[in-house]
C-alpha cells in the first residue's frame, strides 16, 4: 500500500513537473535546462543513504532547482506568447515565493537538528551557486564588459585585455568550483558518510552543475560553451576535494557482535 501511494504521488508529481515545466518553456525559452540539473543532482542524493536519513534531501533539492530556474528566468527575456504580458512576471515572482518557502523550511529543519546543523550550513553553498549559475551562465555572464573595463580603467589594449580577462576567469572557474566541490565534501562528511562516497557525491554533484554552466552558454550569442571548461571545473573540485579529505581520518569499522562478546567474556573471566 504504501508502494502504491508513493508510485501515485511520484506520477501525480511528475505529470505537474511535466505541465509547469512545459508552460513556462512556451515563455522562457530553455528553462529545462536548469530543471534538467536539479533534477540529475536530486538522483544523485536520492543514492546518497547518509543524505536521505537526514529528511533534509527532498528540501535542498527543491530549493536547488527551483532556485536556478528562477534566476534563470530572471536572466532571459520572455517570448512573446498569447498568455498575456503579465504572465512572465506572476511566473517569477511565484517561483521566487515558492523557493523562499522552500528554502525557510530547510533553514527551520536544520535549526531544529543539531546534528544535522552543520552539514546544512555546507549546503546552503550548493544552493546559492545554483541561483549564482542560473543567473550568469547566459549572455549577462559574458567578458565583454570585464575587457571594456581593462582597456578603460587599466588601460590595456585590447589584446591584453582579452588575454588577461581569460585568464582571470578560469582562474576564478578553477576557485569556484573547487570551493563548491568542498561544500559538497564537507556536507557528506559531516553528515556521515564514508570518505570515498563523499568524494564520488562531490565530484558528481559538481560534473552535473559544470555541464549546466557550459551548455547553458551554447544558447547565449555572447558565449561559447567547452568541454574543457567542465574538464578544469571538475579538476577544481578534485583538487580542493582531494586536499580536504587529506585532513579528515578515516573512521574505523565497528566492531562485530560476536567481537564484542568475546572481550566482554574475557574481561569477565579476568
């Protein structure tokens, strides 16, 4: 019975997913990308035991998801459509009631959990980022104006603006997601989790975002995505991820049943 019910809500969940997701496309062009991303990362922690038993899971990926699909909606202009020139704006302000809700009760359940307290905190890095890429992976992300900036303010030519500004901006993609990556290490440490799962967790949750972020820039006429860029974002993560689980001590298995009366029986007998 309770299989059933689950199955019927998982349907009834998709069918409204389904519908939202396909109306909001009709305006904002592309909007399944970001769905697309939540919705992988959501699969991701739906294999994560140690993130599930926390009941903190299905907030943080509703919170993700919808967080990105509104900054992303914010970040394109709306197409014409027959629904009226009010409807972009009742679609965002919606999404945003919805992912302030969402987000109030994540931060109120983890007040509420001390144990999960600080596993929370590192989550709401993964949530931000979310919302940070939702809004400038499109054109409004773009260089164009960092080299206007260089060639008007440290006067450089052009050239050496472009070259410094490429630079600068894998340098930050490097950092961010390195830091991002850490934030999903430390949340699955914190939260339990073996070291060699929390690293697999990190380096996938963020494979997923980096994809976003470059397939995102492929339906901007400003930008250009690359699979390199995903290639050095990842490589960020491995790094900080990899310096990170350098400090952290491997937990020793627990000892067996039958172990543990064996030594109560031979401190007895002493």
């Amino acid at each position: 019975m309770k299989l059933l019910l689950r199955l019927t809500g998982f349907a009834c969940g998709a069918i409204i997913g389904v519908v939202v997701v396909g109306m909001l496309e009709y305006t904002f062009h592309w909007i399944w990308l970001p769905v697309l991303m939540g919705v992988i990362v959501s699969t991701i922690v739906g294999f994560q035991p140690w993130f599930t038993a926390s009941r903190l899971s299905r907030l943080f990926c509703v919170a993700l998801t919808v967080g990105a699909a509104v900054t992303y909606s914010m970040s394109v202009a709306p197409q014409p459509n027959e629904m009226g020139p009010k409807f972009p704006r009742v679609a965002i302000d919606l999404g945003a009631c919805v992912f302030l809700v969402v987000l109030g009760l994540f931060i109120a359940r983890c007040l509420l959990q001390r144990k999960t307290a600080k596993m929370a905190a590192w989550l709401l890095l993964p949530i931000a980022a979310g919302c940070v890429l939702g809004y400038v992976s499109g054109g409004i992300g773009g260089s164009d104006h960092m080299v206007e900036w260089a060639i008007r303010v440290l006067h450089m030519s052009r050239e050496q603006a472009e070259t410094g500004v490429h630079y600068l901006r894998k340098t930050i993609h490097l950092c961010a997601y390195g830091t991002l990556g850490l934030a999903y290490f430390r949340a699955a440490i914190t939260g339990g989790a073996e070291k060699s799962r929390s690293i697999g967790f990190a380096l996938l949750s963020v494979l997923t975002m980096a994809s976003f972020d470059e397939l995102r820039q492929t339906t901007a006429p400003n930008r250009t995505g690359s699979i390199w860029d995903v290639m050095l974002d990842v490589t960020g993560a491995f790094i900080f991820v990899m310096l990170a689980s350098a400090f952290v001590k491997k937990t020793k298995p627990s000892a067996k049943p039958a172990q543990v009366k064996l030594k109560k029986q031979a401190s007895r007998d002493a």
